[in-house]
C-alpha cells in the first residue's frame, strides 16, 4: 500500500511536507568551530531586536529547546506534525563528497529505531558549511565537493537503507529525493542517471528527483537537468525585493558623498537589516505554476535570518497565522485539480528556528500556524 492510498493522507487536501533541520544537537565539528554545546538553538536565544516592532528573539513553546538525541523530542515533533496535517519530514541531509557527513545522528536513529512511525524523506543540502552563523559567510568549514561517479554510488548504498525503510515518501512508486541546489551539480544527468540505475538495481522503482533551485527558481526546468521537478520557493521574489540594491548611479553618489558604497553605508549608518512586510512578500508570491514542466509550490510561515547573520540578514516583517492562511490557501488551491500522488506542497520550515521559518510553536503565536495548516489541509470527517 502506497501513502496515497493510507485513509489519513487520503483525507487531506494536499501532501504538505515540511522540511526538517537535525543541527538541534552538538557535533565535535561546531564544539570546535563556534564553543562547546554549540546548536541552532545558540543564536536563536540570544537574538536580539534590530529596529522598532522587530520580533526577536523567538522563543519556543510547547516542545521548548530540545535536544534531537533524545527519541522523545523526536516522538513529540512527530505526534504534532500528524496531528496537525503534514504528511511526513523532509530530513536535511549532509555528503560533502568523500563519505563526509554531519548532523546525521538523529536520522540515522529514526531509520534503526524505527521510531517514530511518521513518514520521511531526505534532502541533500548539498552547499558548503561557511560561517554563517557568527556573520563570517566567506570563511569555509566544510567544502561540498562533488568527486564525481564513484562518490554517487557511495552516496547512494550510504542511502538505500532510507529508500528501503516503509515510512520513506514515494511518489509514483518511487522515493522522493530533494536535491538543494540542483544547478550546482557540474554533470547532474551523470548524478542522476547514475542512481536510477542503482536504484533499479537495488529493487526499487526508481527515484523522484525533486530540485530546489532558489537562485534561478523562474527559468530552471528540472528534465534539461535529469530531474522530475522542482521546488519553488513562492515567496523567493520578495528576497530581491528586499535585498534590491540602487543602480550604478546611486552607488556612485553614495560612494561620493560618503566614501562607501550604498550596501555598506546602509548597513553601517543605518543599522538595519534588509527588511520587507510579509504582506508585501504575498503579493510577489508567483502567481502561477509553469505548463511546460512539474513544479511543487512552497509555502514559508516567515523569514528572519538575522540570528544568525545580523544585519546581513533579511526579515519579513509583518507575519501572522491570517496571512499565512492566505498564502496557503493560495497554494492548495494551486495543486488542486492534481491528481493526490502529485499534489505535494513543501513548507520551509518545520523547524529553522535562526531563519524564522517554522511551524513549531512558539510563545508569541503557540500553535496557531499549525491550526491554520489543519484547518486548510485536513478534510471534514463525517
């Protein structure tokens, strides 16, 4: 039995799958690169506002500041997430190259364990680790490689044991693979045609390729590249919106009369982040899904980042569970006349608590966005 064919996800609107950060524990790695105990709960907490009405920091709820070592955090992420209507976890998932992993503790305990019983898939991040988090993006930690065939089946045996697990996400059959940056990849048919084949040869149906290409989201088609759709981010026009910066002529007058340029002199004289309202971001939101090629909507609760990049960061201002409800309701109403298999909607995020896009609760709005999800995703029982 396929998920589409389970009574619970049949009963909803759409399959909304929600992707999932596993940095909520402490690695040797970032022990070493940023202080002892160190996870995205670190700058989370000792966020700070940035101009007047700016909401930080952001305060977890009902699951508070957990530790994803711990099965129970995992069990309660998982209970609230089926209760609310979201179908299953898209798991960040780390290969720098060379059989280099992180953070792959917590998932590697859902797969043995095989708890919790909730549907999963995975998402190759597939970016390299920079410094970020203390405002130092230049500075490389780890390097994403891509060594080329022989890394791709290393790669794929270290994966096959998800594919195989019945709780994997499927469509058509076949296990969903999220690909970040699918435009970085330098052969990405080689990539792709290589794990087909794997896969086949491993038993399976084959693999759905899903892309995420945020930079190029408006002109990237996924089957030029080996890939069977992609992943749009609908509310990505309003990050260049926000982050717009003048023509030559402004940067030369800027330039002239104080000695920087525009990008510096606002962020050193003006001490602002790069801020738009979320409304703002609603209206930009791409209005229509492409004809010529398969593409998922997203749906993004909020945006602020600047716990981890200060004011490098971006912020949308302005969010509320109404206004989420409009965007998600636009987007169900997307994917609607699909048939259920296809009708997949990913939300950014479950849990990126340092980007400000999460669905968890906090202690400004609790649970609200999730009832905005449950109220638009589940269909009335009789």
């Amino acid at each position: 039995m396929t998920l589409v064919d389970d009574p619970v996800v049949s009963q909803r609107r759409a399959r909304l799958i929600a992707l999932y950060l596993p940095q909520f524990h402490p690695i040797p790695e970032n022990d070493e690169w940023w202080g002892k105990g160190f996870t995205e709960w670190t700058n989370v907490a000792k966020a700070t506002p940035l101009f007047r009405g700016h909401y930080q920091p952001h305060i977890p709820a009902d699951l508070g500041f957990y530790d994803l070592r711990l099965p129970e955090a995992r069990a309660a992420q998982a209970e609230m997430a089926r209760e609310y209507g979201i179908e299953g976890f898209c798991w960040w998932h780390y290969w720098f190259g060379n059989g280099k992993r992180l953070l792959e503790r917590p998932f590697n305990e859902v797969l043995r364990s095989g708890e919790p019983d909730f549907p999963f898939c995975l998402g190759w991040a597939n970016a390299s680790w920079t410094g970020i988090w203390y405002g130092a993006p230049d500075r490389i930690l780890v390097e994403q490689k891509y060594p080329g065939r022989c890394d791709y089946e290393e790669h794929f045996w270290a994966v096959l044991e998800a594919f195989q697990d019945r709780r994997y996400i499927t469509v058509g059959g076949k296990p969903l693979f999220v690909v970040f940056r699918p435009h970085e990849l330098p052969e990405p048919r080689v990539f792709t045609d290589c794990w087909r084949e794997l896969a086949h040869r491993a038993g399976l149906a084959g693999i759905h390729f899903a892309g995420v290409p945020s930079e190029v989201w408006d002109r990237w088609v996924p089957e030029d590249y080996g890939f069977d759709a992609s992943i749009l981010n609908n509310l990505y026009p309003a990050f260049i919106e926000a982050q717009r910066v003048p023509g030559d002529l402004a940067n030369r007058l800027c330039r002239r009369t104080t000695g920087k340029d525009f990008r510096t002199w606002y962020r050193t004289i003006l001490a602002r982040p790069y801020v738009v309202s979320y409304a703002r971001a609603l209206e930009l939101a791409v209005p229509s899904l492409s004809a010529v090629c398969t593409q998922y909507p997203g749906v993004m609760p909020n945006w602020d980042n600047t716990p981890r990049s200060g004011l490098d960061g971006t912020v949308f201002c302005g969010s509320t569970p109404e206004l989420f409800q409009v965007h998600l309701r636009r987007v169900l109403d997307q994917v609607s006349d699909r048939e259920l298999d296809d009708r997949l909607v990913f939300v950014k995020s479950w849990n990126e608590w340092a980007e400000g896009n999460y669905l968890e609760p906090d202690l400004r709005f609790g649970r609200a966005y999730l009832e905005v999800v449950r109220d638009e995703v589940l269909l009335p029982t009789s």
